[in-house]
C-alpha cells in the first residue's frame, strides 16, 4: 500500500518542529546570558556566541539546520493552519489548537522579523582591521561593561557611539541591548517569545501523539503539565534577555 504524500508531510512538519523544539532551547539559553541582572557582565553569553561563531562553514550549517527546518516546517504550518477548521466547543485541547494557530502567524511575522532586524540591519560589522563593532546610544552603564569585557567606546557622528571588540561576542551584546532599550522592542518581543514558548511545547504534545509515544488518554493528560512548564522555561530564558539586558 502507497504511503500518500499528506502522511509524509506530516510526519516532515512534526520532525523539523521536533528539531526546532531543540534549537530553540539552545538558542534562548544562550540568549538568556545576555541578562546583566545581579551585576552580571554577560560574559557567559560572550563565551557562547565566540564559539558559535568560530564554527567552520558557519553560514552553511545555519543555513542547513535552521533555515531548512523554518522553512519546511513554515511552509506546511502555514498549509495546514489556512485549511484547519477550529472546533468552538469550550474544551482545552480545542483552545490549545486555536492559539497554536494564532501563535503560528505571530511566529511567521516575527522570525522573519528577526533574521532580517538581527542577521542584516543591526549586525555587527569588521572593520579593516578584523575587529567588530556596532553602532549604539550611549547610557550609563555602557562604559563600565564595555570595560569589563575588554571592548572599547569611541564616539560617532551621529550622536551614538561605536562598541569595538576583537571578538564578535561583545559587539553582539551590545546589539542586543541597543534592541531592548526600545519599548516597543521590548514589548513586540515579549509577545514573540512567549508565542513561541507555547507554540513549541504545544506542538511538542502533538507529536509525541503523531509518533505514538502517548496512546492513552492517561499519557496524554500526563503530558499536558510537562508541556506548559517547557513552555513556562522556554519563556522565561527570552525575557531574562529582554528586560534583563539592560
């Protein structure tokens, strides 16, 4: 008997988010070292993204490992999410399936927000001399971090001053706390975050039932707690970056 195509995009969609589940966590966790709470300097953060960035092929394996997955798991959300009908009997599990439809256009919307603001517009630059540097307002803690994680502060002409560094690590934090002094960043952010926090352990539910790992009803309810806290864990690694990076 043929395998139809339906069950093999299916079974597509629930790996690559199962794999975006993971990448995710990974990323919020690094992302979460970027918070200066407690008197923190981030340098656990600094630690992480130098050595993410000293990978060989870097763009290569991003561009196989995230974008390929985003991409089809995109492509096929964004297919089933326009012909889904919600059921609209007040029961649980049909207002997680509506919010895990909500959750999929706020995530369309803001992952390709954040590739284009963090990957293009705001990305560190090398400058001549292979040192990295990004564009900032000043503020009065900038200096003293700055210090802290051997990177230096010149001015500019258009009122910002210029972060310099000889590893991209610093400049990059300082990118992500120019983003965050932003209100509305902040804000849009939040959202951002939170959606994806239950849109990935909302859907990591929905695949243990797609590859058979819980059958009955008592595994399933069992499953729901695990999932919220993955999806409280998940959300609180974001906003520690977003209103702790400051």
């Amino acid at each position: 008997m043929a395998t139809s195509s339906e069950f093999i995009w299916r079974r597509f969609h629930s790996l690559m988010g199962l794999w975006l589940v993971l990448y995710l966590t990974y990323h919020l966790l690094v992302n979460s070292q970027a918070a200066l709470l407690f008197g923190g300097d981030a340098s656990g953060f600094v630690r992480m993204v130098n050595t993410l960035e000293s990978l060989p092929y870097l763009h290569f394996v991003e561009a196989l490992f995230i974008g390929v997955p985003l991409v089809g798991h995109g492509v096929w959300g964004v297919k089933r999410a326009l012909e889904a009908k919600t059921n609209r009997l007040p029961y649980e599990r049909n207002r997680a399936f509506g919010w895990q439809r909500v959750t999929s256009w706020i995530l369309l919307v803001g992952v390709v927000g954040h590739v284009v603001q963090m990957r293009f517009v705001y990305q560190p630059r090398v400058d001549k001399q292979g040192k990295y540097w990004v564009g900032v307002t000043a503020d009065e803690k900038l200096g003293g971090i700055a210090e802290k994680l051997g990177a230096e502060v010149s001015p500019m002409q258009d009122g910002k001053v210029r972060v310099i560094s000889s590893t991209p690590g610093p400049a990059m934090l300082f990118m992500v706390r120019d983003t965050f002094k932003s209100g509305w960043m902040r804000a849009l952010y939040t959202v951002f975050v939170v959606s994806a926090g239950f849109h990935a352990f909302n859907g990591f539910w929905t695949a243990l039932i797609t590859w058979g790992a819980i059958l009955s009803y008592r595994s399933q309810r069992a499953m729901i707690p695990v999932g919220w806290v993955g999806a409280l864990v998940l959300s609180l690694l974001g906003l520690a970056a977003i209103w702790g990076s400051r």
